[in-house]
C-alpha cells in the first residue's frame, strides 16, 4: 500500500522530535502492512470516510481513496477527548484532496522521501 502525505503533514512530520517521528513512522507502516484491518487503539473511524492514526500523543487523520493507496490529510497533537474543529479540519480536507488534485497529481510516497534534519 502506499502511503502518500498531504504537504500540511509532511511539513509537520519534519518539525516533530526524532523519538515522536519513530512512533508515528512505525504506526504507518502497520496501516501500510493492514489497511482497513488496522482498528482501535492504533486506528479509529471518524466518518465520511476519514479515520484518524492514533501514534502516542499525535493525530494524523487520512484517508482510502483506492483500496492500495492511503492519504495523510492532516496532523495534530491530540489535547481532548475528541477534537471537533479536527476532525471537521480533516474531513473538509479530505474534499478538497480528492476535488483539488487526487486524481491529476498524486501525492509523494512518504518512504520515498528523505526526513529533513532539524
């Protein structure tokens, strides 16, 4: 499956602490491994087809826009029970990806790309 990132979230994948990017990275490479398989607690269901990735204290919601391809839509540090204006955040997102340039211009791989150094 690949895993492809909106540029919101590539940006704040190369801002976060190297420990935090191990966590996250290796919670993607699961839902690259299972897909849809992938449940509670590592993975939720937020509605209209977006689900949130759930590594420690970080958010990254995304979506299935064909059953081999995942897109990071959004990335956020998690600070209530259910973030709201998030997960609208997201779904809105998820719109305009797939509106915008989903079909025309894929996102990149994220294990093509190089991690920033800090």
């Amino acid at each position: 499956m690949t895993l492809e990132l909106e540029p919101e979230v590539e940006a704040k994948l190369d801002a976060i602490r190297e420990d935090e990017y191990v966590v996250v990275l290796r919670l993607a490479e699961m839902l690259a491994l299972m897909g849809r398989r992938l449940t509670e607690p590592q993975a939720k269901p937020l509605g209209e087809d977006v689900y949130e990735l759930r590594p420690g204290a970080w958010r990254l919601t995304y979506w299935f826009p064909s059953e081999d391809r995942v897109v990071f839509l959004t990335m956020f540090r998690k600070q209530r029970d259910r973030d709201t204006r998030q997960v609208t955040y997201a779904k809105s997102t998820r719109k305009r990806c797939e509106r915008e340039h989903f079909a025309a211009d894929p996102h990149g791989s994220w294990f093509d790309r190089p991690r920033e150094e800090k």
